[in-house]
C-alpha cells in the first residue's frame, strides 16, 4: 500500500517539474527580443532599422493595422519623402490627379476599395496637408504611416 502510495506522488512530483520545465520553455520563446512594449496602449513598437543610403536621413514610423509600430532611419539623396521611399521599394501605389495614393507600405497593403482602410500620411504626428511625394525632406521632422 506505501509502495503505491509513494509512486503516486513521484508521479505529481514529476508532472508538476514538467509542467514548470515547459512554462519556463515557452516563456523563453516568445518573440518580444527587440520590441519594446507600449505603456498600456496596446501596441508595440519595433525598431527596423536603418534603410538606404544618402546625406539626408529622416525617421519614419509605420503603424499597422492592428496598432503595431515599426520605426525606420531612412537615408537617401533624393528630395522629397515620396521619392525616397518609391526608391527603395517601400511604398507602392497609383498616380492619381492629386498625386500618389499609396496603397502598399512595407509590404502592407491597405486599400480603401477593398478593405475600407487606408494609409494616412503624417508629418510630425499631424496629419499631412501634403502627398508624401509632395513633401520635401525636412531635418527635424518625423514622417509616418498610419492605417485608419
């Protein structure tokens, strides 16, 4: 009766070691290395890193649609925001007679035709009064991509 008794608890003893083993595993995995974690907002936000290469550098933030924050160090020798990010590849969109209508940023897409969002320009945390490839780089001042 001890015999089966004492093998009783070093099975609880060895199920709770494995349950505590695999709640140190999956803590250990997740995936927030190098993303910094928003006071309370729900978002996060992540550092992309630097893109391109010129004299002239301005920061740029992209916000996705599910809130997330990924900043960008943009260089570049060209003159406006447009034309820096069409560079590099990191907007797309359709020439339109108000100017580009940027319908991919980062290789997220958001168009209002067929998601009902759209990507907001933003200078300085304001909303442009300006089309990204109208807007002339200027130092100082911060540029982003919000879907609304």
């Amino acid at each position: 009766m001890q015999k089966n008794g004492s093998k009783k608890l070093l099975s609880f003893i060895l199920c709770m070691a494995l349950i505590v083993a695999m709640a140190f595993f999956t803590t250990g995995c997740n995936d927030n290395a190098g993303k910094d974690v928003g006071s309370g907002t729900g978002t996060s936000q992540t550092e992309a890193g630097v893109l391109g290469t010129g004299d002239t550098e301005f920061t740029l933030t992209v916000v996705d649609k599910e809130g997330g924050e990924t900043q960008f160090e943009i260089h570049t020798d060209k003159e406006t925001v447009g034309d820096a990010l069409t560079e590099l590849g990191f907007i797309e969109g359709e020439e339109s007679e108000y100017g580009l209508y940027v319908k991919t940023v980062n290789g997220i897409t958001a168009d209002y035709d067929t998601d009902g969002v759209y990507w907001a320009f933003y200078i300085n945390d304001e909303y442009a009064s300006s089309g990204v490839d109208s807007t002339t780089i200027t130092s100082g001042e911060s540029y982003s991509f919000k879907v609304e």
